[in-house]
C-alpha cells in the first residue's frame, strides 16, 4: 500500500482499552492509532480527517497528561448536528479513537464497558467539540481553524478541473500532491499552532 510520507511522520495516539483487554483482544488493552488508520477509515486523508485525528489527540493529552487514555472512558459531543457539514465525518474518526459512540455503539457486559449513548450532537458547547472523561477528572473544548492554514492557490483551478472532466494525468496528479501538502502542513507544520487547534480546559 502506497500513501504519502508524511502519513509516518505524524504522531501516534496510544491509549489502553479496558474491554480489549478483558476479551483478549490486545495484550494488556494497550492499543495504537496511527493517522493513516484515520485515512483507511474514512477513506481519504483531508483537512477534515486530519483535524479530526489531532484534536483528539490533543484533548486526550491534555485531559490525561502522561498516563494513557482510557478508549471508552470519554464522552464526546459536537456543537452541531451529524448531518451539518463534516460533522459525521469527524464524528466517525473521533469515534474510532475514543471508542464512544451513538446509540448503535456497543451495549456492555453486565454494566460494564458501555460504548453507546458517549457520542451525541447539537450540544451547548463553546468550541466545535467536548470530550469528558467518564471518571470526573476533566473536560475539554476543543476547534479547529483551518481556513488558517490556505491551499495552493493552483487547488481550487485544478479541483473544477477535475471534478469536470477537463483535467489530464499531469494536472491530476498535481492536484493530489497539492491537497496532500495542505493536509502536511496543517499536522505537521501547525499540529501545536494555538491559531489553529484550539484545546481548551473547561473542568
């Protein structure tokens, strides 16, 4: 499988997941994301899937410093609704990061380990996302601003180009390399940009 470079350079999320460690599934529940598991998810990579994989990993870190997160220990809602925008897209990443999911997540075995009803929508929260731990010890607003970080200005030519029909091979690929480079940018360049990832402690 071939996909850009910088897929590697970006930083992992590691967390322990107490039910994959209850069914055996993963030695000790220790369990690592990589941002191309966001890629193969979705899809694709964009800005969307990125600011989706760093805020999380952002909040995650700033609500458990050092330890390691607890996948399925995090509530998590969105300002808007799952279908405004790209709000299901990020949903279906945080998600997978996480573990917390609507009401078709998982159900628990005997009062433990309940994935669903930890992923909701058109909450009343100040930034784009909340994620709250299970436990007590903490919250955190977290958005992204990535009209911060601008495309190539060639992108959105090539793009109606493509789109149309009208592009060749050349300008096909051009245009890939270019909206890959945004997507590097935006994680590698401004992953600890203030301007760009908001993450914000609210408790």
């Amino acid at each position: 499988m071939q996909y850009p470079d910088f897929f590697d350079a970006v930083p992992t999320i590691r967390l322990r997941d107490p039910l994959a460690d209850f069914l055996g599934a993963v030695d000790g529940g220790i369990i690592e994301f990589s941002y191309l598991d966001a890629v193969k998810l979705a899809g694709h990579s964009c800005p969307t899937v990125a600011s989706a994989y760093w805020l999380t990993r952002q909040a995650l870190r700033a609500l458990y410093g050092e330890d390691l997160p607890e996948r399925g220990g995090v509530r998590v809602e969105f300002a808007a609704d799952v279908a405004d925008g790209v709000a299901g897209v990020i949903a279906n990443v945080v998600s997978m990061l996480t573990g917390a999911a609507g009401a078709g997540g998982f159900k628990g075995l005997a009062g433990q380990f309940e994935r669903r009803a930890l992923l909701s929508f058109n909450a009343d929260i100040p930034f784009e996302v909340r994620y709250t731990r299970l436990d007590g010890h903490g919250q955190v607003d977290a958005a992204a601003e990535l009209g911060r970080v601008p495309a190539n200005p060639e992108t959105g030519v090539l793009m109606r180009r493509c789109l149309s029909g009208a592009a060749d091979v050349v300008e096909l690929r051009r245009f890939g390399v270019l909206w890959q480079e945004r997507v590097r940018s935006i994680l590698l360049d401004h992953g600890e940009d203030a301007a760009v990832f908001s993450c914000r402690r609210s408790a």
